[in-house]
C-alpha cells in the first residue's frame, strides 16, 4: 500500500516523525511530501526542508519505506501519480478537525481512488506544531524535545544568521 504524507514541514517536528513512523506501520511505501505553499511564508526554503527531512530520518531505520520529496500543484494529483491508495494527516487537538475534514472530502471528489487516514500522535505531542517550535526557537527557548537534533542545530543557524 502506498500512501502519501502531505504537509509544509516547516520545520519537521518530532510530531510529524511520530506520525511517520506509525504510517510506516501500515504502509509499504510513504512519500513524505512537501507542498509548494504560495500563501503561506516560510521560514525554510523548499529544498532545505527536503534536506533536514532526509537528514533526521538518516537517523531511523525507514529509509527503504520513505521518500521525500517536493510537490505543487493538487495534492489529489500527486496521490495519483504516485497511485496512492491513502492520504496520512495527523489529528491534533479538534479545532484541527474543521479544516481536515473539509480537505479531504474535497481530495475524495478529486481522486475517489485515495482515502484520508487521521492518525492521532502520543498524546505527549498532542499541543505540537511547526509554528510553536519556530516561535521557541526564534526567542532561544529550549527546543530539544520537540524537534530531532539536527533540526534543532538548523533553527539556531537561521536565526543566528537572521
Ligand atoms: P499543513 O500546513 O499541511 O498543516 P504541517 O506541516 O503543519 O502542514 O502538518 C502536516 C500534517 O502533520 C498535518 O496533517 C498536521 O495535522 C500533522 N501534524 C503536525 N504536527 C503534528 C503533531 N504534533 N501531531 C500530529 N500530527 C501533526
């Protein structure tokens, strides 16, 4: 079974490895992949978070199951050409449900061969998102149980270099 993880990983976070690690447990094959986000800034480019992405899970014993890579345009369109059988978003608190919901009804209309799977994360990285830890980090907060090592070391030279 293929899946596909979208997301914009800007930085990942030890949530975002929880839920690969628990895709990796039902699927054969995972693309990790990072959506061109138009509308959104962020703090890392593309092609850095592709290389950090790839960096932390040098770490783990995934690297035959998980792809990383860059996409743009529909995500329905991408599941397809990758012919992924599911979508994995992770669930955090229930004020992420509105939005999920609605995303991936409108991903089922577009490519009625894909499901979503919510996975919930351990519950100790329930409050967990990228903007919290780039806030942390951007005012020297300590930052080492939420992200892997090497991300860490990549937040603290960006905004050393800010
Ligand atoms: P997006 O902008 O697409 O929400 P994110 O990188 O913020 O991209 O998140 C990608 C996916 O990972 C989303 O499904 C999000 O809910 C999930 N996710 C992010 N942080 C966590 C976490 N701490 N626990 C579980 N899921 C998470």
């Amino acid at each position: 079974m293929i899946a596909v993880y979208p997301g914009s990983f800007d930085p990942l976070t030890l949530g975002h490895l929880d839920i690969i690690k628990r895709a990796c447990k039902i699927c054969d094959k995972l693309y990790i992949a990072i959506g061109k986000n138009s509308s959104k800034a962020s703090l890392f480019t593309d092609d850095e978070k592709l290389e950090m992405i790839n960096e932390a899970l040098s770490e783990l014993e995934l690297a035959n199951k998980v792809e990383v890579e860059i996409f743009s345009g529909l995500l329905a369109e991408y599941a397809k050409q990758k012919e992924a059988k599911a979508i994995i978003r992770g669930l955090r608190v229930v004020s992420d449900f509105d939005y999920e919901f609605q995303i991936a009804l409108s991903n089922r209309m577009l490519n009625s061969s894909c499901e979503t799977i919510f996975l919930l994360p351990s519950s100790k990285y329930i409050f967990l998102s990228s903007t919290i830890v780039r806030d942390i980090a951007k005012n020297n907060g300590d930052i080492s149980s939420l992200v892997p090592k090497n991300i860490e070391a990549h937040l603290k030279a960006k905004f050393q270099t800010k």
